[in-house]
C-alpha cells in the first residue's frame, strides 16, 4: 500500500531533519547521475530546484497535503527523463567551449559518423550509376562490353529498385553536411529497409532464395549503426565543412566504379581484384597510414580528430573483412582472394592499432574532463 511507503531520508512529518531532502527531489537527482559528475557539481541544485517548482506549481498551492503528497510520491516524468539523458549525450558528446576531453571525444564520433555515412553514400551513388553504364544507358562515357550489356540488360525490376534504393544513403549524407541533421537522422534510417527487407526475404522467403548469410547480417548490423550515426550531430555541434564532402562524394563514387570494373574484367582471368569490403580496408588502410604520418609529437593531439575517428571505425571495418573473407572462402578456387583478403585484414588490424594508441595518448594529455570550472564557461 502507498500509505506504507518508506523511504530514505523520509519520516512521517516530511523530509527528514537531518538531510532535508524530500523523496521526489531523490528521485530527480537519481535521474541526473546521467549527467556527468562535474556537470552536476556546477548545476544539479539549480536542475532540481527547476524540476521541483514544476511539478509542485501542478499541484493545488492551497493544498498542502496535496504538495505533501506530490513531494512524498511524485516521480520525474517521462519527458523529465528523456530531456535529461538527451543533454546527458549533447554534454558528452560536447561541441567547442567544454571540458576538452568531451569536446575530443565529440569531434572525433561526429568525424567517424561523417566518415562512415560518406563510404555508404559512395557505394549508394556507385551501385546505381556503374548498372546504367553496364546497360548501356550512360552515352558520354566509353561503352561497356557487349556481353556485359546483353546480360545486365535482363536483370529484373527488383535489381534496379535494390541499387537505386542507396540513392537515399546519398540523401542522408547531403543532408548531413548541408545542415539539415533532422533530416539526416529520418534519412538514414529509412536506406536500411532495404537490408532489413533483404534478411526478411532471405529467412520468410521462397525456397529456391540464396538464404541469409553472416555477411547479410553483418551488412544490416553495419547498417544500422550507420543510421544512427547522425544523432551524434546535436544542436550544439560545429557546423560540417560541405564542400570538400560534397565534391569528393562524386570522385570517390567514380574511382569505385572504375575498380569494380576493373575488377569484373580480372574476375574473367581467374583473379580477382578488390570487392567492397576489401575496397574498404584499403581505404582505411591509407587514411591511417596518411594520419600517423601526419602526427606532430608536439602537439596536445598529435593526431588530430582524423586518427580518433579512425580508431573508432576500425573495429567495424575489421569485423566486414572477417566476415565477408570467411563467407567468400567457401567458394572454389578463392585461395587467392584469401590471401589477399588477410593481408587486408593484417593491414587494418595495425594501423587501427597505431591510430588507436595514438588517440589514447592524445586523450591522456587533455585536461581531466572532472574538473567542475570546466562547464561555468560552456553551459
């Protein structure tokens, strides 16, 4: 029974002599501990007493049982809930002017969120514009072999709708970079339906289907994370640079069209190149190797945002090399993919190593991110 509720600090005439506190304003200053301490150092009374006066200004003034009670059993409100956990991630995912240690940390997820929904856009502009070149459907550009032309020219509805369908990686991307991070953050989302439609067809589908494979699902989980990447994007976060993103997005797309190309002629001869996880190990690959080479040892980040980023992002492009290196290696004759896929893996392996030691170093150097005057100034 409610009337029997007993809690700390609460006696039976009120707030207990000695702390105080009543049991609503425990509650609340439970739900700040997802803030971080320092913050709460400098805020959390003026928080709660914020809190307070909202919930008790609902109950009747003139009622002081009624304020007796609300301050006994009144509980944060959802909304209460979410507003403080949503400025629990802005904080720790901290834009210019906090604690330095919050603000490296933010800068160096949105950079891998900006990284990793950039590989995607790539792949979602080549996909589509290298299956209207294959049919023949591009006039300024070279034509393509005409067997290519003859077989692709047959490929089913469900083939065009599948490879247009990155098309909204690509609108989630621009979006990002343009400032529309709302609209980012619906975008994204909504260009893994198609992965998320490929696994229900692959487990509910018709008998004769390939079926869902580890790398299927490891596509959908890569993809996923990828969607809510752009959440990291809050509304205290420094603006995106969109020009150089923006022109690199249509040059990257076309060197990959031309290494899948390449890479369908070497298939013909029993060789084959490069495919897309392998393409993104060694882009990886000289992207680490460009930042270490880069560091300045005098510098509080020697490495810059850059080599934080990648230290984040390799575990993900590790894990699409193993998995996909193990699917593909059930096929016949793939020793020499085999072989190339490991150094692959062995190439991202070391050099998100190097990025990651030197990230953690950096990190170290930064001023400690508990010290409470470090948010007078940024909040």
């Amino acid at each position: 029974m409610i009337e029997h509720e007993v809690e700390a600090g609460w006696g039976p005439d009120g707030p207990d002599a000695e702390s105080g506190v009543s049991p609503l304003e425990q509650r609340y200053r439970r739900v700040l501990r997802l803030l971080p301490a320092s913050y709460r150092a400098v805020w959390a009374d003026e928080m709660v007493a914020t809190f307070l006066d909202g919930m008790l200004d609902d109950a009747d003034a003139d009622d002081a049982d009624g304020a007796e009670f609300v301050a006994a059993y009144g509980r944060p409100s959802w909304p209460e809930v979410a507003s403080v956990a949503a400025l629990a991630a802005r904080l720790r995912l901290g834009s210019d002017g906090g604690p330095a240690r919050y603000v490296a940390w933010g800068r160096a997820l949105r950079l891998a969120a900006l990284i990793a929904l950039f590989a995607t856009a790539v792949g979602g502009l080549a996909g589509p514009g290298l299956l209207l070149w294959q049919t023949g459907r591009v006039p300024l550009l070279p034509r393509p072999p005409a067997d290519w032309v003859a077989i692709l020219s047959l490929v089913g509805l469900l083939t065009w709708v599948w490879q247009f369908a990155g098309l909204l990686w690509v609108a989630a991307f621009v979006a990002l970079v343009t400032g529309h991070r709302r609209g980012a953050q619906v975008l994204a989302p909504i260009a893994t339906l198609p992965e998320v439609a490929h696994v229900a067809v692959g487990i509910w589908g018709p008998a004769g289907y390939s079926g869902v494979t580890p790398l299927t699902w490891y596509a959908l989980g890569l993809g996923l994370v990828t969607a809510v990447l752009p959440a990291a994007f809050h509304r205290g976060a420094p603006a995106v640079r969109a020009l150089p993103w923006l022109l690199a997005l249509p040059l990257a797309a076309a060197v990959v069209g031309v290494v899948q190309v390449v890479s369908d002629l070497w298939v013909q001869t029993g060789w084959l190149l490069v495919e897309w996880p392998g393409l993104l190990c060694i882009a990886f690959t000289v992207a680490a190797v460009a930042s270490l080479a880069a560091a300045r040892p005098g510098r509080t980040n020697p490495g810059g945002p850059l080599s934080h980023a990648l230290a984040l992002l390799a575990p993900l492009v590790l894990g699409y090399r193993l998995v996909s290196m193990w699917t593909y290696s059930v096929e016949p004759g793939s020793s020499a993919f085999h072989t190339l896929a490991l150094a692959e893996a062995v190439g991202v392996s070391v050099t998100g190593a190097a990025v990651a030691v030197l990230a953690g170093w950096a990190l170290r150097r930064l001023p400690n991110a508990a010290d409470p005057a470090a948010w007078t100034a940024s909040s």
